[in-house]
C-alpha cells in the first residue's frame, strides 16, 4: 500500500518540475529586446475550420494563443490523428523556431481564433542580442517533451487495459 502511494508523489514532483513557465517569465528580457519582439508582433485572425500551418512547411515565427480554440494534428500516411488541443496564452512550436524550421504538426483553429505571432527573424536578432532567452525556450521545449511523455506513461495503462477487455 506505501509503494503506491510514494509513486503517486514520485509523480507529482516529477509534473510539478516540467510545469509550463509563464510566458512573461519565458520571454522577459532587457527594454531593447523586448521592444524588438513587441513592435515585430503581428497579430493573426483565424476563421472555424482555417488552417494556420500545416506540418512540413517553413515556420514563420513562435505563435501564442490568444483566443479561441485551436487543434495540433499529425498528418501520417494512414490517417491524421488529433495530438491536442491548445490552451489560451500556450506558445505553439518551439520546436520549429529552435530546430530546423520546419514545422512539426498542422494547427486548425476549432472556432474563430486569434494568435500573436513573433518572427523568426525578429526572434532571431534577440537570441543574438539576448541569448538567455533562446536558453529558456529550449528549457521550455525540455519541459514540454517531458509533459508530453509523462501523460503518454500515465494513460498507457488505461489503453492497455482497454485493449485487454476487447480482446
């Protein structure tokens, strides 16, 4: 009975260590940098049904959420499977701007939405100007993979028991 229960805390301390930073504290930076990243913002209107990127194209810059309802969705050969859906103030593809620029799934707005997006040129002249914040996007991106993988871990016994009870 003791084991579970210091798994379920072993658990929550993990959760609690990759928990998603705010993102003022994320892109706080010295006046300059964040006038460049404030004046370079544009804001992004979407339509129910519009498509805002789709996976494999070039990646304009970091977008954050800022109103509406938006859905990630892989595209694979056989059948797009939906990922997630995006909460309000949630930074969307670290992954592209930090990586290879391309991005790693499709985003759909579910209702009429609104994004900010920030440049991948504009986030470029601050991480030169200013590296301590491209550090905590990609400690960020760290957080993120992590909050993935320990919801796939936490639901991995539910699939697994479904599939048992239909077989």
């Amino acid at each position: 009975m003791k084991e579970p229960v210091m798994q379920s805390e072993s658990r929550i301390r993990q959760m609690e260590a990759v928990h998603a930073r705010s993102v003022a504290e994320l892109l706080e930076c010295p006046a300059p940098v964040a006038l460049l990243l404030n004046s370079s913002a544009q804001r992004l209107d979407f339509r129910a049904g519009e498509v805002v990127f789709q996976k494999g194209e070039d990646c304009r810059g970091l977008y954050l959420s800022v109103s509406g309802h938006f859905q990630r969705q892989a595209d694979w050969e056989l059948a797009p499977e939906t990922l997630s859906s995006v909460q309000t103030g949630e930074l969307l593809e670290l992954a592209a701007v930090l990586g290879d620029g391309q991005h790693s799934f499709t985003l759909t707005a579910q209702t009429a939405a609104s994004a900010l997006l920030l440049p991948a040129e504009a986030l470029s002249q601050a991480f030169q100007s200013f590296p301590p914040l491209r550090m905590r996007l990609l400690e960020e991106l760290a957080r993120e993979v992590s909050r993935a993988y320990f919801h796939c871990c936490l639901c991995r016994p539910l699939r697994l028991r479904r599939g048992n009870a239909a077989a």
